[in-house]
C-alpha cells in the first residue's frame, strides 16, 4: 500500500483527491491538512466521503510519514513541514502553481513576484502522463499543470511535434466557477456569478506562459468565467501548414493517443456531442480533443474540454500517483460520466 498525505485537503481539489483516493485500493490517505477546519470531520466539508472515512483534518505542520505528498494548497511546497517529509523521501506531487514554470524571470512576469522556489522547479517532472510517463516513473517531484494548459497542450502538441501547424496561436479558455477555488470570495458567490459570462482576463492569461513551455509554440491566451461550475474548454487558433488535410489532422492525433487510456478524439460530422463538450466529462479524468478545419479559407481551430477538477488537477494528480508508484495507470479514475447531466 502507499501512503499518501493530502495538504490542503479541505478545498474543492483537496475534496476531489480524497473522493478519488479513500476507495483506490493500493492507497491508504494517513493525512488530509487544513489549518482553517482542523480536528473537524473531513466529510463535513466533503458530503460525498459519508459512510467511507473517519478522518479529521490535521493542522498544517503535522504530516506523518508517507511515501507521497499531494499538495492542493497554495504555496505548500515551501513550507518546512512539507520540506520535512520530502527530505525523508516522500514524493511530491503539486498541483499549485509554484512549480510549473521553470524560468524565473517567466514566472516574474505572469505572477508578479519572485520566483518561491526555483530550485525545486528545475527538477520538477510536468505532470502530464502523456508527455512525460518515462520521466513520471523515477520523478521525486512532480508539477502538475493547469487545467485550461493541460487542455490546450494536449490539443497543440501532436500537431505541433509533426510541424503540421504554424508557430502562432491564440487560446480562447473557458472556466466554471470552481477554478477559481473554495475561498475565492466575493466575485463567485451566486449572484455575482449565476448567467454571466465574465471576461476576466482578455489577455495574458498566466497559462499561456506553460502552454508555451510545453509546446514550444508562440502563445497569447485569454479566458472567461462560464456559468457553470465544473468544466473547462479550449479553442486554439493554429495556422494549418501548406497543403495540410483534415486526414492529416485526425491522423498525427489517432498516432499520439491512439494508447492513451484518458485522451479520445473526438471530431465528428453530426451529432449533440460532435466535439468536445465539458458537460459529459464531469467527475473524470477525460481530456477530449478535437477540431474545426475549413481549408478553403485556412481556418484550423483546435478544441479541447476536460473537468478542470478531475483531468485538469486532481485526476492527473492521481494518474501521475499511479504511473510514479507503478500501479495501473487507470486505479482509481474509473468513472465514465453522466448522461444525461
């Protein structure tokens, strides 16, 4: 068995690792942190975990031993407790954001600040399977991606490998409520958020810096707030190389995720579902890639949706737990959605 420790488990992502990992049979949860909730019942926040666990929050600085650290808190890499247990050899999987960008100076530039702790990004493996298994295997430290960036490499990266695409592109992303966390305050409360659609950063959004980092390509990247609470969606803007056909497309993606067992193309001619929808992917850990392409006028647009709380940050969490502790990549992430939802 391994033994994992969640910090930072009282938020909607520390809710979604305990949902994915209190059933997973290879795995005992011996911590669930929270400063703000501890010594309370880890279900009276988390209804859904009724009936399958009796934890209780533990403070912060309180980690037991484990052999892998989750960290769903903010800035929870730095801390000395957290130090503590990865110097005695516990692997470490971060899905914040300290720890994606590798370059100091980028990380200045998006987040406004020092870079806390460039030494630990230099190491960190990206936490994306399907880019990265072989690394993933050995990885002592893990940095989990976004979830409008994971969308939108795995939508890029084939295309972007076999130089199908030009270098250029424009990323429209669209995000429910609970991207913006458990504590986001006023600006997410029901009646600020219910039937808007809030444009809250046209441009220069802070994932465009990981697209970049992970594709390669020249990235500007916008976003909007949706009225929904899970889900998130990507559209890429691409210019299509000369010559490129629809076949080539669906091609260059069938030959990178034909073996992937949580990626599925999906560009279909008719149908409710004929690219990929958010809805359907609620509670997975599906990223579901497709496109729009109109030769005739050069137009190739790439879309991508997955659940920004599943395949976007606790379920690629899992997936990289899995791959990292040699287990079947699948234990765990089962769940195949709903329909109707």
């Amino acid at each position: 068995m391994v033994d994992v420790a969640v910090v930072g488990g009282a938020g909607y992502i520390g809710g979604e690792l305990l949902r994915m990992l209190i059933p997973h049979p290879d795995v005992t949860v011996v911590a669930a942190t929270s400063d703000r909730l501890a010594g309370r019942r880890v279900d009276g926040n988390h209804p859904t975990l009724r009936g399958h666990t009796d934890l209780t929050y533990a403070p912060h600085d309180r980690l037991p031993d484990c052999d892998v650290l989750l960290l769903a808190a903010p800035g929870a890499a730095m801390s000395d407790a957290v130090r503590a247990r990865v110097n005695a050899g516990a692997v470490l999987i971060d899905i914040g954001p300290e720890l994606r960008l590798a370059d100091p100076a980028t990380y200045r530039r998006y987040y406004g600040g020092e870079h806390p702790s460039p030494e630990l990004a230099a190491v960190a493996v990206p936490g994306l399977p399907e880019l990265h298994r072989a690394a993933l295997t050995k990885a002592d430290t893990i940095a989990v991606p976004g979830c409008m960036a994971t969308a939108a490499i795995l939508a890029l990266q084939p295309l972007a490998a076999a130089g199908l695409i030009g270098p250029d592109v424009l990323v429209d992303g669209r995000i429910g409520s609970s991207g913006s966390g458990s504590q986001a305050g006023e600006v997410n409360q029901h009646a600020e958020r219910a039937g808007v659609l809030r444009v809250f950063a046209p441009s220069g959004h802070r994932h465009e810096a990981e697209i970049a980092q992970a594709t390669g390509l020249s990235v500007r990247m916008g976003a909007t707030g949706v009225d929904a609470v899970r889900g998130a969606q990507v559209l890429c803007r691409v210019t299509p190389a000369d010559g490129l056909t629809e076949l080539d497309i669906r091609t260059a993606y069938r030959a990178r995720y034909a073996d992937e067992p949580f990626v599925r193309v999906i560009a279909q001619r008719r149908g409710n579902y004929r690219l990929p929808e958010p809805k359907i992917l609620l509670g997975t850990n599906y990223c579901d890639v497709g496109f729009s392409f109109d030769a005739a006028h050069g137009e190739l647009v790439l879309i991508a949706a997955l659940d920004n709380l599943g395949k976007g940050g606790a379920g690629n969490a899992v997936q990289c737990l899995n791959v990292r502790m040699g287990l079947p990549e699948r234990r765990g992430l089962e769940f195949l959605g709903l329909h109707p939802i």
